[in-house]
C-alpha cells in the first residue's frame, strides 16, 4: 500500500452506499482522483453490487466487520494504523477520542483530520455540559486538522474552545455538463429531501406557497421521497386549495444525478424551510445549478450558501408569513441568466467537491 503518494483513509464504519454521494464518501474520494493521493473508505456496510457503481468501481473501499462502530475501528486501527498517514474520522465524542488516542500510539508520525459535522444543538450541548466538552477538548486537541461547515458555527466554538478550527463546507458532485439537459428557468420555486419529516418543514413550505399564490404565477416542485405519515396531508392540502393542483407538484424521487441537476436548472430558486440542519448537501447542489436560495435561519451554512445574502434570503424557522413574504418578494425579482451563471461560478470555486478538497489537501501538506 505504501508508496509514494499521502497514504489517506476515512474510517467510517456505518456508511452505506448513500454516504458515497456525501461528505464521508466525497472526500476521499475527490483526494483520491489526485496523483497525489491514494485514498480509501473503510466501512462494514459498503455493498459492492448496490447503488452508485460508479463510484465504487473507481474507488477503494475496505470492509469492516459489522460488529459495534466502536470496536470496527478499533480493530480497524489495530491492524493497519502504520499503513496510512491521515485518518479521517467524524463527530467528537468518546469514540473519536479512543480512536485517535489508538492511531497516534501506534503510528506516531500519523496524522488525523476530525470533520466535526456539528450544529446548533451540538453547540449548545458542549456549552452546558462540562463533561461532554471534556472529551470533545481532548479529541480535537490531539487531531491535526478541524473542521466545522460553516463560518457561523466556527464562530459559535470560540464560547467554549480554544483551539482553532477550519472552515471546510460540504459540497456538491460535478458532473458532465453534456449530460445535463437543456430547458430554460421555469418561474417555479424547487425543493429536494425527504419530504413531510419534522425538520424539511415540508408543511410550512406548502402552507406559505398557498398564502402566497394569488400574488404570483410561478410553481412549486418537490423532489424526494415523501414520508408515509405525511401522505394524509398532502390529500388534506389538495382539498383545501384545489386550484393549486396544478402548480404544486410532487415528482417523487430522483436518483439519477444528470436528471436531477436538470430539475435544479429548470427552477430559478430554491426553497429550504427547515426547522434544522447541520450542512444540507442539497444546498450546494442547488447552487451548483445556478438556483437563488431562500433558506431558514436554523441552516448553519447561511452566509456559505448565499454569498453574504448576495443569492439569496433568509427566512424565520417555522413562520409561514416569513417564507410567503420571501416568496413573493422573489417571483417579484427580474430574471437574469448572468446571475445564474455567477451562481453556478461561485459555487464551482467555492462549493465543489473539488474546490473543497484542493484546500483539505493544502491543509495537509502545510501539517506535513
């Protein structure tokens, strides 16, 4: 295995196959499309003849023993740590702790990139529990590299740490721009998700559209899967606003990525109510596709997602009046394409897997 190119795993025992279109699967892979990189995935739940094919043919996935998260890296890092001079690991807990404590034992000259995937509520946990920021200030004090999503949570880790920490966001996959098809911007509003759980807000968004409608003629479209519980009611919302059948619109959803960049590039913005968030990977996506953003105020990444608001607003959680002014206030907006083409630029430079893993990589040889 050792060569010599950066020896660079993510240990992640529970990733499934859908994790290798997020963060735990992108960058690994992203570095290891480098020349200077080999790069793999360790994980118990990898199937190889499951979903997105096309990244495992071009990727190195180790499988783990499906036993407890804990004890699959450990033993993990007992019989390979030499092997691998970066381990990436997530969150900050007691988990994270003993593996890195392990990894540095055993290969001293190793280094570890802590991605902390943290939010509000996870700030406010280490602000009041002395006994949690403990472990969480030991973990980060021995990793090499930090990162938060987001400059607002960055900001919020310097009422209880000392130590600094980077801001890496998450990002979107780029994809062939010939494979994506070519429709002008329709005047309609796009979400993506898993649409009726508590924190997409899905019922806000339906209930703002609606207080919003007679004032406008765009659309509304809802791509994802749609949580059985919430079924109900939507059959509920149709009855009460019938003339809205054929503007609001469930198209179910979409796994095939050239498919749903189009979908993204139809609309001329798009809409995320939710109620919270850590980093959603939908946000970059949309931005990567040239979509103006109106996002909720518990969405971390805010400043990230709009370039300081220059793309987009910002909504109260969980206010219809809030979301059906912002809706308005956008149908009311002149259209421009070379505002569209900013977007999707200042996403390519910013927000790509790409963009993102040049400056994890320069991080790490600065640490090297």
């Amino acid at each position: 295995m050792k060569n010599n190119k950066i020896q660079f795993v993510t240990l992640y025992p529970n990733c499934p196959n859908y994790g290798l279109v997020k963060d735990v699967g992108q960058i690994p892979y992203t570095l290891g499309q480098s020349e200077h990189v080999d790069s793999y995935l360790a994980s118990s739940f990898i199937d190889e003849q499951g979903e997105h094919k096309e990244i495992i043919e071009n990727f190195s996935i180790i499988k783990l023993q499906k036993w407890s998260t804990f004890f699959s890296g450990f033993f993990f890092l007992l019989r390979n740590s030499r092997k691998f001079d970066w381990i990436n690991i997530y969150h900050g807990g007691r988990r994270c702790y003993y593996w890195t404590r392990l990894y540095k034992l055993l290969n001293p000259k190793g280094r570890v990139y802590l991605k902390l995937d943290l939010s509000y509520s996870g700030c406010q946990m280490y602000e009041k529990s002395a006994k949690e920021l403990k472990i969480f200030e030991k973990t980060i004090g021995i990793s090499d590299i930090v990162s938060v999503e987001s400059e607002k949570i960055r900001e919020l880790t310097k009422r209880f740490t000392k130590y600094p920490i980077q801001v890496i966001p998450n990002g979107y996959i780029s994809v062939d721009e010939q494979c994506i098809e070519r429709t002008l911007r329709e005047k309609k509003f796009l979400t993506v998700g898993r649409l009726g759980t508590p924190e997409k807000a899905t019922d806000i968004l339906l209930e703002a559209f609606a207080a919003s409608a007679k004032e406008h003629e765009w659309s509304l479209e809802l791509v994802g899967s749609i949580e059985e519980s919430f079924k109900h009611e939507i059959d509920i919302f149709y009855k009460k606003y019938p003339e809205l059948i054929n503007r609001v619109i469930f198209k179910g959803p979409i796994y095939n990525r050239e498919q749903l960049y189009a979908e993204y590039r139809s609309a001329r913005t798009f809409v995320l109510p939710s109620r919270w968030e850590a980093s959603p990977l939908v946000g970059p996506e949309a931005l990567g596709n040239g979509c103006r953003m109106i996002l909720s105020d518990a969405i971390p990444p805010i400043k990230e997602l709009t370039n300081n608001l220059e793309f987009g607003r910002v909504v109260e959680t969980g206010s219809v009046e809030s979301l059906k002014q912002a809706l308005i206030l956008e149908t009311r907006r002149t259209y421009s394409e070379v505002e569209s083409q900013m977007i999707i630029e200042y996403a390519k430079n910013n927000l790509s897997w790409d963009s993102i893993c040049d400056k994890l990589y320069a991080l790490m040889i600065k640490k090297n």
